[in-house]
C-alpha cells in the first residue's frame, strides 16, 4: 500500500471540513427564537453559512455540537465556530449577523458602553425568556429530558 500523497491528504481534509462558517445552537421549542432563525435562515438564502441546529430536537447529539449541551446551550445561545471552539451570549449574534451581511446591525456592540449594556440586556432576556414564552423552567427541561417517559414532573 502507497503512503498518502498531499493531494490524498488535502483532498481529505476538504471533505471533513464542514462548509458552514458557523453552527446555530437553537432552541426549537422558543417563539421568539423560531421568529429570529426563520429571519436568519431567509438571510442566509440556502447558501449553507450558517449551520442551523436544533437543541430540543430528539436528535440532538452533544458530541455532533461542541460539546455544548442541552442545558448549557437552553441557558445562554451557543454557536460552534469550524475549528469545534464555542461562542455564547451576544457575540453568537455579532458573528452570525456579520456573516450574513448584515454585520452592522450588531457592530455598535463592540463598543465598550454600548456592548456592555447589550450584554446586560440579553443576559436579563435569557433569564427570563422560558417564563415569559409560558415555558417550564430550565430545571424542570433539563430532567423530562433525561428521563423522558419515565418521569412524572410537573410544570
């Protein structure tokens, strides 16, 4: 058997590479956040730059996703950038907004007062969004989550 030429290895690490620029964590289950990916998706116009991925899906595999899981990403947005580094918070929205093309949106966040008070104002939006969208609480998704049928919990 022949060693692997550059191309071969090349050629392979292409098609591992994935060919989106960011992966979306989502929560499926939130209006508010179904309303903001719909909008992103529109955006991204089928052209795959963002990876738009579902945490309250069945599916959703911890390992597929950064190892960000279920609670972790239901507490605060997460997105997983090519290299498989997270992101949290407020630079989710810089990152995938600039790279839709709409990088201005969000560009005023980086300045020190603006950006400081942009996070304050999401991190009290993400306390309080599973109240305010009628939503049992982080605690009590985390465990019907893990113990599925088997539980008896109530909201």
């Amino acid at each position: 058997m022949k060693a692997p030429t550059t191309s071969d290895v090349a050629a392979t690490s292409d098609a591992i590479a994935p060919h989106w620029q960011l992966e979306l964590l989502y929560d499926g289950e939130c209006p508010f956040c179904l309303r903001e990916v719909n909008f992103l998706q529109q955006r991204d116009s089928g052209r795959g730059l963002v990876n738009f991925v579902d945490i309250a899906s069945d599916g959703y595999a911890v390992e597929a996703h950064g190892g960000v899981n279920y609670a972790t990403a239901m507490g605060r947005i997460h997105a997983v950038l090519p290299a498989g580094s997270t992101i949290a918070g407020v630079e989710v929205f810089r990152r995938v907004y600039e790279i839709l093309g709409l990088g201005w949106v969000y560009a005023p966040t980086r300045w020190p007062v603006v950006g400081a008070f942009v996070d304050r104002v999401y991190e009290f939006w993400a306390d309080r969004r599973l109240k305010w969208t009628g939503r049992p609480d982080l605690e009590t998704l985390v465990a019907r989550r893990t113990c599925g049928d088997r539980c008896q919990l109530s909201d």
